[in-house]
C-alpha cells in the first residue's frame, strides 16, 4: 500500500518536499477513490430496485387477465418498494451521523428500555426462525447519549444477528460494567465472519456474501451506521467471529462519571 509508507522525513529538503507532497497526492487519491466507489454503489443499490419496479410494473400491465399472476408481481413490488425505503433511511441515517459535530447535548440513556425497544424490532424475524433472544439484566443501566441512535446500533446488531444465524439458534445480548465502560454484547451462534473480512465488515456497502445480505433485506450499511454511531458516542464497536461457530459484537460506551449516576441503583461505592 503506498499511501503507508512514512515520508515525514526531511521537510526542509527539496526531496522531502517531493515526499510530502506524493503521499498528499496518494492520500487524496484514496479518498477520492472510496467517495467514487460509494457514489457508484449508492447508484447501483438504489437503481436495482427502481429497475425491478418497472418491470414489474410492466409485466403487470401485460398479465392484467390473471389476478394470481397480477397478485404475485403487485407482492413483488411492494417488496422492492420495503427495500428502496431501506436503502433511502439507511444512507439518510449515515450522512446525518457521519461526520457530525461531537455531541453537545447528551442525555441519560435507560439501557434496559434500550435494549428493549430494539429487541422488540427484531421479535418478528426472530420468531420466524425460531431463534431465542435471550437478554440479560440491564436495569438501572445509564449512559450519556442520544437514545434514537443508541436503539438503532443495538437494533442493527440484533438484526444481523438474526439474519446471519440458523433457524433454532440462540442470540444472547449481554451488559459488562467496567471500570470505565458499559459493554453491551449481542452474541450469535451463527454463520461467523471469514477473518479476512472483519476488518472491512464496517465499511459502508461491504458485504461477505452480497447475494446473501441482500436476500436477507439487508442494504450493506448496518454496521457503517454502528461505528458512526459509537464515534459520535465516544465508543467503539468491536467484532469476534469464528467462521461456522458465530459472532460477537461489542458496543462499548463510555461509564458515566460519579457525578451522573453510572447505575442508579444498587450502587455502592457511593
Ligand atoms: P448487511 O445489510 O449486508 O447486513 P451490514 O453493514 O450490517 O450490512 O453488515 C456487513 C456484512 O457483515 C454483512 O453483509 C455480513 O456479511 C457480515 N455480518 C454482519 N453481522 C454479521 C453476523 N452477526 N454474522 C455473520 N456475518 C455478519
């Protein structure tokens, strides 16, 4: 990678100068290449649906004398209609959060109610494959944040795990307090992640499998979104996966000082 290379060398030099500039140049070019390659996979993802809605439109319109076939395509679109509103809130949510100006205004989040209300998206999906959401205890749980983002990283972490999991399995999520940090964890028991891919899962658009993410209504941002999310949280989000055995996600936040109630009750050190 020749964007890695350290040239802080010599700035006084005239090759040091040459230097400086050649990894401005290739830096730029890498940031001009990821933005070409967003732009482009923004297009493709949101041009697919739009190109299966007409031609759904038009097949409908040529089989309009039979109401099973007119039924199945009008089921079709509305599918594809359910993926582009996808896709349309995802990348709203994206560019609101990425890049943001630090938080100015944090306030007490209830993890308990939290966790509730993403678990509560996911109960549908969960039931249809008779997979077990298992949540431990997070009453009295507080962080500092915005409570809408907080439910959506949560959310897209249950989500997936779900997604990426066998009918009859178990997704457990998990708080850990530490010392300076709540943990909260969403473990599966499900496909896992080749470890070549878990540094890239968290790129926007990257997919392991497209064909499968897609099949699974997903749109390739859920986990861009997540670490946004976590920056914008002074958190980190962070992965362990075992190709066939599951995966493991991480959202660790920042433990609120003694002077804002980390657990509000049961407290004891003060
Ligand atoms: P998607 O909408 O495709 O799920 P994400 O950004 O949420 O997009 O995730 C990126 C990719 O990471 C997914 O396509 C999938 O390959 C992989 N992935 C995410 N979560 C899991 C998981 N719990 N188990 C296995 N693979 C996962």
């Amino acid at each position: 990678d020749s964007t890695s290379f350290a040239v802080r060398v010599a700035p006084l030099g005239g090759m040091g100068l040459v230097l400086v500039l050649a990894e401005d140049q290739t830096e730029r070019q890498r940031v001009e290449a990821v933005r070409r390659d967003f732009v482009a996979n923004i297009s493709h993802e949101l041009k697919t649906p739009v190109g299966a809605l007409s031609l759904l439109a038009e097949t409908i319109s040529e089989a309009s004398d039979d109401p099973e076939a007119v039924r199945r395509f009008t089921a079709r679109m509305s599918q594809e209609a359910d993926r582009l509103t996808k896709v349309i809130q995802d990348l709203i949510t994206l560019s609101r959060i990425q890049g943001a100006e630090p938080m100015t205004d944090p306030v007490a989040v209830d993890l308990a109610a939290t966790v509730e209300e993403a678990l509560d998206a996911v109960r549908l999906s969960a039931e249809a494959k008779d997979i077990e959401l298992a949540s431990g205890d997070f009453t009295g749980l507080i962080v500092y944040g915005d409570e809408g983002l907080l439910v959506t990283a949560v959310r897209n972490l249950v989500a997936n795990a779900v997604a990426y999991s066998p009918e009859r399995t178990r997704v457990s999520i998990s708080a850990e307090v530490t010392e300076r940090t709540i943990d909260i964890s969403i473990a599966d028991q499900g496909i896992g992640i080749p470890h070549q891919d878990l540094e890239r899962i968290f790129e926007r658009f990257y997919r392991v499998d497209a064909a499968r993410s897609r099949a699974t209504g997903g749109t390739g941002l859920g986990l861009a979104i997540v670490k946004h999310i976590m920056t914008h949280h002074h958190g980190e989000v962070t992965v362990w996966s075992k190709e066939g055995a599951g995966s493991t996600f991480t959202l660790r936040l920042p433990r609120p000082t003694t002077q804002e109630p980390g657990r509000s009750t049961n407290d004891t050190d003060r």
